[in-house]
C-alpha cells in the first residue's frame, strides 16, 4: 500500500468509528474498577492518557481525579470529539487534548504520576511503546495500559494465521509480563477485558456504524476487514482478548 493509499485507509478506518463512545473495546465500569485500586498515586496525580481516542478513559481519569489529563491522539477528528465531549459533561478544563504522536513526546523526564492507554500501544509494539513511555515517569508512577494478548498456548489455526498479518508481535500474557519487566516495570496486577464487552460497547455499535457510512472502495475493505475480525473474534474469544496490564516504573 502507498503513502497515498494508506492515508485515504487511514481516513476511512476514521470514517468508520467517527461518532462512537469507544474506538475499541472498552468499558468505562471496567476501568472504573482497576483505577479505585491504584492506591499509590498522589492526590492530584499528572496524568497523560496515550491513543486517547474520542476520551472515553481521559473523562473518566479526570472525574476522578479532579486533575489534569493530557489527552494525545493521531487523529484531529478523534481530537475535536474529545474536546466537544469534555464541554458537554463540564470537564474541559481538566482535559489538556493533544493532536500528536504518543512515540514523540517531548515531555520532562519523570512528568507523569499515572500513564493511561487503552487498545493504542499495539500501533508501536508493546515493549517498543513501554521503552518509549518509560522515561515519563519516576520510579512511583504507575502505566495502565491494555493490550491485545493470547490467552492459551493452544492457538487455533484460523486465529494465528489472522493475527500474524494484523499485529505479529502479539504476544501471550506470559511473554507481555516478561516484555515489561525487561522494559522497566513491574507488573502489580493483570485483567482480562470479558469478551462480552467487546460486543456490547464497540463491535455492535460498530455494526450500525457500518450501516451509515458512504460506500466507497477504499471503505468496502475497511468493512470487510472489520467484518472479518469480528467474525474471527466470535469464535475464538476464549483464546485471546484485551488485557489490561497494571505496571509500576521500577
């Protein structure tokens, strides 16, 4: 695929979630639960949440917290939905949204109390992302990052051969622990994100989504594609899913 090309598959992957609560698979009560016991942070942590998306998990950080998150996302469109959500519940001016790369931020060593990031670190790798990310905070602070992991060593075919081409660094959680330790963490504690809520809060919204959008070439493969992860995912969830890694800068 050319520069070209990719932009215009860029836009339509865009396109495609524009509107939605969740950019993937996530739920709010879910984070909800994993943020109440992180009991380390200080009162007013400096928080950064990384591949933000439309702010699902940065409006929930900064209720929270009643502090500051810096909200970064690639996408401007994903941008201008964080900024019009932050109005609506009261909350923009405790969320900082940055249209940037979360792989060059030129932030101060140690800048950050808590590192957020929900389904983003895979588009650097997992451990690339978590070496890169390491430097932003001191050896307290505490990242909260989900990432997609192998739940068996007993792979079905179908979903090894899908996986390998869309994300072939992906790991179990085994090797997720081992990348993170070597990376400058330790990990506190690991969650599984049910699969049921892949479902209920972003596959079948995606569903309608896919109902309203202009057909073009370039979206009829972003569909197809979409189509076909979600069909691969229902049936094999067992075998693989999100996982949310709790981890302290050591």
């Amino acid at each position: 695929m050319n520069k070209d090309s990719e932009n215009e598959y860029i836009a339509a992957l865009t396109d495609l979630h524009a509107g939605l609560n969740h950019k993937g698979p996530g739920d709010s009560d879910f984070s909800y639960n994993i943020l109440q016991n992180l009991s380390t942070l200080p009162l007013k942590p400096r928080i950064a949440d990384l591949g933000c998306g439309s702010g699902a998990s940065a409006l929930l950080l900064a209720q929270h917290y009643q502090s500051t998150v810096m909200a970064v996302d690639s996408s401007s469109v994903f941008i201008e939905e964080l900024k019009a959500r932050a109005e609506q519940v009261g909350l923009e001016h405790l969320i900082i949204p940055i249209h940037g790369d979360m792989a060059k931020l030129d932030w101060s060593v140690g800048s950050l109390d808590l590192l957020w990031s929900e389904g983003a670190a895979y588009n650097l790798g997992f451990e690339q992302s978590l070496k890169i990310w390491r430097p932003l905070l001191t050896n307290s602070s505490i990242a909260v990052i989900s990432e997609m992991s192998w739940f068996t060593d007993n792979l079905p075919e179908p979903a090894i051969a899908y996986w390998q081409n869309a994300y072939p660094t992906m790991g179990t959680e085994t090797e997720n622990i081992n990348r993170a330790n070597r990376s400058g963490f330790r990990v506190l504690s690991t969650h599984r994100l049910p699969s049921q809520i892949w479902w209920v809060n972003y596959y079948e919204p995606l569903c309608q989504r896919i109902q309203q959008i202009e057909i073009t070439p370039i979206t009829q493969l972003v569909i197809r594609e979409t189509q076909e992860e979600m069909g691969l995912f229902k049936q094999f969830s067992d075998s693989y899913g999100y996982t949310f890694y709790v981890l302290q800068a050591a």
